[in-house]
C-alpha cells in the first residue's frame, strides 16, 4: 500500500502540470490506496490540503469497488442466444439499492437459466432475472437471499466531460479497477438490430468489460459496459475502446422494468436480419435462421434500400422506420438491392421479446 504522505508527495509534485493531469494523477493515487487503506486513515490527515484530498478520493473508490460483484450466468442448451454468447457467461453488474438490486448489461443473463452473483469474498450468491430490457440493453437481477451490499448511487450521464478521469470496475474474485477516458458520446447502432442514444466510448480498452460500471471520480454510476469497439473516436477513426450504455437511460424506464420486467420499448418489431453500415447503404451480412428475414427470401449481401417505401441510406434510420409503428407484429415491403437488379420482399415481423426464452425470475 502507497502511504498517505507518499501520495500526497506525489500531488505537490504535480502542481505546475495542467489541471487535468493533477486530477488523472489524484484518481490513480486513490486506487493506489483504496485498495488497503486501513480504517483508521479514512479520516482526513489534519492540516494537509492534499492529503485529505487523497484519502477522501481512496474512500470513495472503496466504496465504489464495494457496489460492483460479479455475473455468472449459464443458459439453457437449446437457448437460440447460446450460438452466438456461449452458455456459460460471465461479467460484472453494480448493486442500485438497499435490497441488493443489480444492474448489468443484458446479454450476459439472455435467456439464463442460472445465474450467480459472485462477491469479492468468494461466495457465490443466486440471484434470479428480474427483469430483461431488450430496447436499452439493460437487466436487473435480485439476488434470492437477503444481504447487505453497497449501493452506488446513480449520476448523470449526458454531456460528460472528456477533461475529466473516469474508473471502470469490475466485480468479483477477480474484480479490479481502472483509469479511464471518456472520448466520445454518440448514437450507436448495433447489427443485431439494436440503437442506443448518447452511447459513452472510453478509452482503453477493457477486456473484462461486459456489465462493468462507468464511474465518475464522485462514485456515480454512469455507464454499464457493452462492447469491445475498435473506432471509439468515431466511424474511420481506428481506436480500440469500450461502449458504455449510458445509466441515463435506466433511470428513464427503472419503473417499467421493475413492474413489467421491460419497457414498452422492446415490444417492436423483429426481422432477423444482421445489418452493417458499408458505404452509405445498409448490407445484409448475415440472416438468423427461422427468422422473418430469412422467410422473406433476404441474404447476405443484400443492400437494403427502402422501407416501406422509405428510403434509408443508414442503420440507424432504417432502425427509426422499423421500429417507427407500435405494433411489433406487422406485414413489411422491403427494396433490395441483389447483384445488378431489384428486388420487393415482403417480410412478417416478429415481436423478439416471443421468440426468446423468459430467464428464470421474469
């Protein structure tokens, strides 16, 4: 463990450097210390400015690292999501209140029919899906036995400050926490026909980075972590990072999710159609089977055109239109582009929420 006076040492020696290096440069001393500060350091050295600063920040990373566990999760054999996540998925989530309610990202428990919360001490606690939120990306679980963990409190995710130091931290055994940058916050459209707004991209890269929280340097909850994205500056812009689900989101639809076990949101059309955006048109690269994209007759390497009779250059707009009527369950006429020729196929959307398995606890 880093001594106080050596951390604070470390501070004055960062005066004359820019103000964003100084607060990087206190974030990483707080981990330094929250690691193993002893109780009895928690209160404020008196009559040292920096010193106090410090210990406050390692305070505050405790109680951070103590807010997120891990996510153990096994689905079913036969569970459509197996293919492609595995049956066996692990991640991080972050307790949201007093009752020991997890947020995590939702892929990790698709279609589980087991999961576990993994605690720093090694024990292993059941925990049921409470709730699955195809719309945002987000699930909850509850764990089954009543227990006393740490809550984090929820921050505000819109118009970060890319100036300022963040902390990732996974949970677990194995949980660990890390420096990070956020650099950009953007719509992301994802080819498993999922958007988010405000999407959070940090810098580095995490490889440990499924349900891990986004914290700002107060202990806030800001984000809950997606992917792994090699352009996190920006399309064409190569450099590798992590998508956070902005918590913002959550906060819109936490009552709808705790009631219903998602939001009205995740009822909306379905076509089984994996899409990227190439060149300013929207390509088919891969059509699940059984879905209503393959009844339709598309595949791989069609360039869809128009919706409905709407054209839609990009996926997110293509996305809009899609999901743009309420009814998940509908008759559609999509324009294709096949070789050199044209193409109409009309397509039955399913309501996705149907065609998965319910996790065990929704």
């Amino acid at each position: 463990m880093l001594p106080v006076s050596a951390a604070a040492m470390l501070c004055r020696r960062l005066r004359p450097a820019r103000p964003r290096r100084r607060r990087f440069a206190g974030l990483v001393l707080g981990l330094l210390l929250g690691a193993g500060l002893p109780a009895a350091a928690q209160q404020p050295p008196a009559g040292d400015e920096e010193e106090a600063a410090v210990v406050e920040q390692a305070r505050v990373l405790r109680q951070v690292s103590a807010s997120v566990v891990g996510v153990r999760a096994l689905a079913a054999p036969d569970a459509a999501s197996s293919e492609s996540l595995g049956q066996v998925r692990q991640g991080s989530g972050v307790v949201i209140d007093a009752q020991g309610l997890v947020l995590t990202i939702g892929y990790l428990v698709l279609e589980a029919d087991k999961v576990d919360l993994l605690l720093p001490d090694g024990r292993a606690l059941p925990g049921r899906v409470v709730a699955y939120d195809l719309a945002t990306g987000f699930a909850l679980v509850q764990p089954v036995v009543p227990v006393q963990l740490v809550p984090a409190p929820l921050g505000q995710s819109g118009g970060l400050d890319t100036e300022e130091p963040y902390v990732i931290a996974t949970g677990g055994p194995d949980g660990a926490m890390s420096v990070a940058q956020v650099v950009s916050q953007r719509p992301f459209s994802g080819y498993w026909e999922y958007h988010v707004e405000d999407a959070i991209f940090t810098v580095p890269p995490r490889p440990d980075h499924s349900g891990a929280g986004l914290f700002n340097a107060r202990g806030e909850l800001l984000g809950i972590g997606s992917l792994f994205v090699m352009e996190a500056l920006g399309p064409g812009r190569h450099q590798p990072g992590n998508m956070f689900v902005p918590v913002d989101l959550y906060k819109a639809v936490q009552d709808e999710l705790r009631r219903h076990g998602a939001s009205r949101r995740s009822t909306r059309a379905w076509l089984g159609a994996h899409c990227v955006d190439h060149q300013g048109l929207v390509r088919v690269v891969r059509v699940q089977a059984g879905s209503p994209a393959e009844a339709a007759g598309l595949q791989p390497g069609d360039v869809i055109l128009k919706l409905d009779g709407e054209p839609v250059g990009r996926l997110e707009a293509f996305y809009r239109r899609l999901w743009s009527d309420p009814r998940a369950e509908r008759e559609v006429t999509l324009e294709v582009g096949r070789g050199a020729g044209l193409l109409t196929l009309t397509a039955r959307t399913a309501d996705r929420m149907k065609t998965l398995r319910r996790a065990r606890g929704i």
